[in-house]
C-alpha cells in the first residue's frame, strides 16, 4: 500500500502508453486503461518484464457504470492522468456531424468528469493529483476545428473549476496543453484512416513533439513536492508559435 499508483486512462498507444512507461520508470504503480484490452495487456508485461509494477484494466471511460465499477476495485490512486481523448473530422461547424460533436465530447469531456468523479475519494485519501491532458485547441480556435476545439475547451474548464472548487483540500489539479504532437493514431483517426491527410498535418515540421516529450512533461508536474501545482502547461514544439503559426520547412 505504500506504492504510489498512477491510473492512466486511454493508456493503449501515444500519449497514454509513454505516460505509462515514465511513471512506472519514476516508481509508480500504473494501472493502464484503455477500451482495446489486447494493448494494454501487452504493456502491462512489458512493463512487468521490466521489474515495473503494471495492472491492466479495459475500460470504455464514457461507460459510467463501468468507470464506478472500476473504482471500486482501487485501494489507493495517488494520481489520475486523464489521456483517453481525441478528434474526429475536420468539417466547418455549418456541415459538421453531431454525431462526431457528440462523440468527442463523451470521450474528451464526459470520460473526464466520469474518471475524475469516481476517483475523487481516493485521490483525496492519498492528497494526490488530477491530470488533465487538453490541448492548444483547449485555449485557441481554428476553422474545421469546431467540435474538438469545443471539446477540449470544455476539458480545460473542467480543470479550471475543479482546482477552484478543491482549494483548501489536499488534491492538485494540473493541466498539461500540447501542441503540434505526431503520433501513430491522433492524425489518422481524425482523417478517418486517410495516410494522406494524417500525414500532411506533420509535413514539413522537423520535429514535432513526440508521445514521450508529452510524457516527460507530465510525469515532471506530478512528481514536483506536493505543494507545488503546475496549474496550466501548455507545451509546443519549436517550430510551432500557436494554432495558426508553424515553420514548415521547403
């Protein structure tokens, strides 16, 4: 029970899995989450084989009951990172699917509020932390954007009231807002497989962020001294100066 305990959420690839990797290289106990239970189980035992302590646990984090479930079964969490998110589309808000809006936000909004609800007691008990994974579009609009930039500023405004609604009580709330981040599956789901397209978002940018850049940032906020809170990170690679402003190289 001593042992720290980190619960990621959407832990099966990029942000989630880096995270989950420098926690449990920084001596947390993580218990992975994610809905695809064959990639976090292969984690799960690589972190194992590594002398790391790893719990998989599948979870869909818009399924309330079974995010209460979920908690039910955690002893102690001393950190909750909030990861599971992302976009779909890229259509102006005039011809947008509601269904892709109402998507987004139960994973990016909703899945935070279920997690972050459910785990509060514990996170209090151990005077642990909340991490909100966002983004630049938490804090910035861009054309065909609509529904995620929504999303995320919703995310951003979760994490805003709640450290308002804890102060005096020994929980931190922090957010981390990356920009420009290439990983595997973030611009392919988004384009809906298109490699084209997904590709195109990074083309010309020597170096976007990487998973682990995002991961070493979070695992650095968490493991400042408890009264020490990141409030708000936002995190760019170089080449990226906001929403709108990026160097791409000929």
């Amino acid at each position: 029970m001593s042992t720290r305990t980190a619960v990621i959420t959407g832990a099966s690839s990029g942000i989630g899995a880096a995270t989950a990797r420098q926690l449990a290289a920084a001596g947390y106990r993580v218990v992975l989450t994610a809905r695809r239970a064959d990639r976090i189980q292969a984690l799960a035992d690589e972190l194992t084989a590594a002398g790391h302590q790893a719990v998989p646990h599948a979870l869909d984090v818009t399924d309330r009951a079974a995010v209460d479930a979920f908690a039910a079964t955690q002893d102690r969490v001393d950190v909750l990172v909030n990861n599971a998110g992302g976009a779909l589309g890229t259509d102006p808000v005039a011809t947008a699917d509601p269904a892709d809006w109402r998507a987004m936000y139960e994973v990016n909004v909703l899945g935070v509020l279920n997690l972050t609800q459910a785990l509060l007691p514990r996170l209090t008990e151990a005077e642990g932390t909340v991490v909100v994974l966002s983004s630049t579009a938490a804090l910035a609009t861009y054309e065909g954007g609509g529904g995620y930039v929504a999303a995320k500023h919703a995310a951003h405004v979760i994490a805003e009231t709640l450290r308002l609604e804890l102060c005096g009580r020994p929980v931190r709330v922090i957010e981390i807002a990356p920009g420009m981040v290439k990983t595997d599956e973030f611009a392919l789901t988004r384009f809906r497989g298109d490699q084209d397209k997904a590709a195109a978002v990074y083309a010309g940018v020597a170096e976007p962020l990487t998973a682990d850049d995002i991961a070493d940032t979070v695992t650095w906020a968490v493991t400042r001294p408890p009264h020490v809170n990141v409030d708000l990170l936002v995190v760019r690679p170089r080449a990226q100066a906001s929403n709108y402003k990026v160097h791409r190289e000929a």
